[in-house]
C-alpha cells in the first residue's frame, strides 16, 4: 500500500467514526460552535470524501488541499478538548496535548500530495 492509500484509509476511517461514535466527537466541540451535532457530522463528511478523494491520481491534491483546511479548522477542538480535560485533572490530558503538534504533522503529511 502507498503512503496515499495508507493516509486515504486513516481518514475514511477517522470520518466513519464520526458518524458510528458522534457523542464522543460532541464532547470536544468548543461552546462557541453553533450545532456541534451537525459540525460533526459535516467534519466526518469531509474526512471521508478527501480520504476517497486521495485514492485517486487526478483528485489527490485537492483532497490533500482540502485535508488541511479540514486540520486547520478542526485545531480549535483539540485545543478545546486538551484545556478541559486538564481542568478536569485528567491523568490522559498530556495524550491530548500531545496530538496538538501531530496536526502539524498530519499537515505535512498531507502537504506532500499537493
């Protein structure tokens, strides 16, 4: 399997958990996003269309365009679900803190099919 079809896979998988799981994804959605349902839901969406996007030659770097705009804009949830659970003394919270520097690899990552 090329590094495509490995990132294509992630993402289609981290988009149908979404849907399967959406009330964990609820929970990190800062209170100031309007419908958190729905952003889920439309977050899960698009992870799913550019993962099967990437599949394809012709479509890969859009998809890898719109991978990270879809980083970019779900970067406020981590942060958000990072400062509540350590305000809740978490003994997990530096995992979360932990993956705020993964978006930027994830970024890069996607970068590279541009």
């Amino acid at each position: 399997m090329e590094g495509a079809q490995v990132m294509a896979a992630v993402y289609i998988l981290a988009g149908t958990m979404h849907f399967v799981f959406p009330r964990t994804y609820v929970k990190i959605i800062p209170p100031y996003i309007p419908l958190p349902r729905t952003m889920v839901y439309l977050s899960g969406f698009f992870e799913v269309l550019f993962g099967g996007l990437l599949l394809f030659p012709q479509t890969r770097s859009y998809a890898a365009m719109g991978i990270i705009l879809l980083l970019l804009a779900v970067f406020p949830a981590n942060i958000y679900m990072a400062q509540r659970m350590k305000a809740r003394n978490n003994p997990y919270t530096w995992v979360a803190y932990l993956r705020l520097p993964l978006q930027g690899v994830l970024i890069y990552w996607a970068y590279l099919y541009i």
